[in-house]
C-alpha cells in the first residue's frame, strides 16, 4: 500500500478518518454500528401527546363500559332466578342461573307467532325493499336518463320532507292496508338514502366504457344490470340489505299504528308490551298469583331481549365484510 493511500484510510495525524467512523485503529474492518433497540420509539411523545393518548383511551374505555355493562346485565338477568331478577340483585352475572326465561318465552304461542311475524317482515321486506331501491337507483345512475336532474330532486326532497304521520295513516288506510302484513312493507319499501349508495355505487364503480363495450356487444339494459353491474356491486347490495333488514326487525311504531290483530304482531311489539305494560303474555300464567306474574313479566323482560337480538347478531358476521367497503367506496367518490 503507497504512503498516500494509507493517509487516506487513517487520516494525516493517524486517526480514524470520517468515513469509517467505527474503524479500530490498526485494523480494516469498520465497527458494526449498534442495532436499535425492538419496540423502541422512534419519535418522542411530549407531554402533551401523553396526555392526548391518555385522554383518548380513557374516553374509549367510558364508552366500551357505558355501552358493554349493560349488555351484560341484561345476558345475566336473563339467567337468572325471577326471585333475584325482581329484587335487583343481579349485577353482570347470573345469581341462582336459570333458564326459566327461556324457557317461558320458547313455550308461549304468543311470543313464537311474534318471531316468526318479524322473520316473514324482515324476509320479505327486506328483498321488496332491496328489489326497488336496485330499480331505482340504476335509472338515476346512468347519465343518458331523460330528466335524471329533476328526478333526483325529487328524491332527495322526499328524504327532507315528508308528509306526516297523519297523511302517511290516511293513505295506508285508503290503500286498503290497516290491519294487514303490507302494511308493513309496502310504506317502507324504499328509503332513500339506501337509493343515495346504491346510485353513487353505480355511477362510481362501475365505468361507462364497461357498459359501451356491453351496448357494442348487443346486450340490454335490464341484462347489464343483470349479468354485469350486479355482481359487481354486492359490497353495496350487502350494506343496504343489512339497513333494511335491521330496520324491520327492530321496527314496532308501524306494527302499533296498522295493526290491530295480535296474531300479526312482530315479536318488538310484544316486547314492547311487556316493557310497557308490564304483563306477561296472556295464556302462560292465568293461575298464578300477581307477585309471580310480576316477577315473571320482569325475567321476561330481559330473556326477550336477548332473544330478539339474537337474529342480528348471527346476519352481521356474514356481511361484515362487504359493510365497510360498500359504504366507504360510495362515500370516497361520491
């Protein structure tokens, strides 16, 4: 090695030149660089930011106990002896566990002819519903619609301004649906923000060159929307049917207004009647004395409950997946 490049390496005075920082003296190899420690930060909080964190979480945790408490009061007075129940003794578990709830519940004709009501509204509802928010929302989606502008005003403006509850009343009774199933479904077929996503996904996600190369190719609207725009949008097709589905199942204001026989009523109006009036279906405990259908109607309560969410918890692990994707792609192109 010549005197001028072993300056270079060691530097004039014979130190560690800048460029190998970690070089022992006397020897080649550089010194390996200390590895960062796992898991440590890389940007330091201020106290500021700790504190932002901390207010953050502790909000988060208010909220999850607000909200979880008392959903496990309620799973663990329905568990639970009607006698505890009554007394107030049941915090978040069961006290004396027992299924005498549930038992009374899946035995009274009153409260299985109320589930299986709510299964034929949410059904059936849900795929009129789903059927004429599609027929409506693709026509107002395609830019070739004669008076697609107007159309969509009044749209919107049906979802700014309705007409009331004693017209809405009128019109049902006029159409001949007081007191029958339809009423139920027929007032509530479309809703309009459901038609606000399914049109936005139309128009967003689905390009106008796919439906020219569908025309070229000799295939009609009613096709197109078939074959083509259909299985593109089940994110959306998924998220509006969810919205309908829960709507009619937790729904018991229509059922109060229209319906008149209880053997049409949906199992939340006979919840409701028992949250209200504080009784327990007739036919169950005609012998009984007032302090135990007091305490029956009590366990009732909370076992119908979680009886009645049951069905919503089991559809929403299916179409969760689509739930997130159908609403944010709407909303991010929109």
């Amino acid at each position: 090695m010549s005197p001028s490049q072993i300056t270079a390496v060691a530097g004039p005075e014979g130190h560690d030149s800048p460029a190998t920082p970690g070089a022992r003296r006397g020897s080649g190899s550089p010194r390996p660089l200390p590895l960062r420690r796992r898991g440590s930060r890389r940007i330091q909080e201020s106290r500021v930011d700790r504190m932002f964190l901390f207010c953050t979480y502790l909000l988060l945790c208010t909220f999850l106990a607000v909200v979880l408490l008392p959903l496990l009061n309620i799973v663990a007075s329905s568990f639970s002896n009607p006698i505890a129940v009554s007394s107030g003794r049941v915090l978040f578990w069961p006290v004396e566990f027992s299924l005498r709830g549930y038992e009374v519940a899946l035995s009274s004709p009153q409260i299985i002819t109320g589930f299986l009501n709510s299964l034929f509204y949410t059904v059936f509802g849900t795929l009129i519903s789903v059927t004429f928010t599609i027929a409506l929302a693709y026509p107002l989606s395609r830019k070739s619609l004669f008076g697609r502008g107007p159309l969509i005003g009044v749209v919107i403006f049906t979802m700014l301004f309705s007409g009331g509850l004693i017209p809405t009343y009128l019109v049902v009774q006029e159409l001949g649906m007081i007191n029958t199933r339809w009423a139920l479904i027929i007032p509530q077929a479309i809703g309009v923000w459901q038609v606000v996503i399914a049109s936005t996904y139309f128009r967003t996600m689905i390009p106008d060159e796919l439906y020219e190369a569908a025309q070229l190719d000799g295939c009609g609207d009613l096709r197109f929307l078939w074959k083509v725009a259909l299985p593109l949008a089940k994110p959306m097709v998924a998220v509006i049917a969810l919205m309908y589905a829960i709507a009619q199942w937790n729904s018991y204001f229509d059922a109060l207004l229209y319906l008149k026989d209880a053997d049409l009523y949906p199992i939340q109006l006979v919840l409701r009647n028992i949250l209200i009036l504080n009784t327990s279906p007739g036919g169950m405990t005609d012998t009984a004395q007032m302090l135990e259908r007091q305490q029956l109607a009590d366990l009732l309560k909370y076992s119908l409950i979680v009886i009645a969410s049951v069905p919503v918890l089991l559809i929403y692990p299916f179409v969760a997946r689509y739930f997130t994707k159908g609403i944010m792609i709407g909303a991010i192109k929109g």
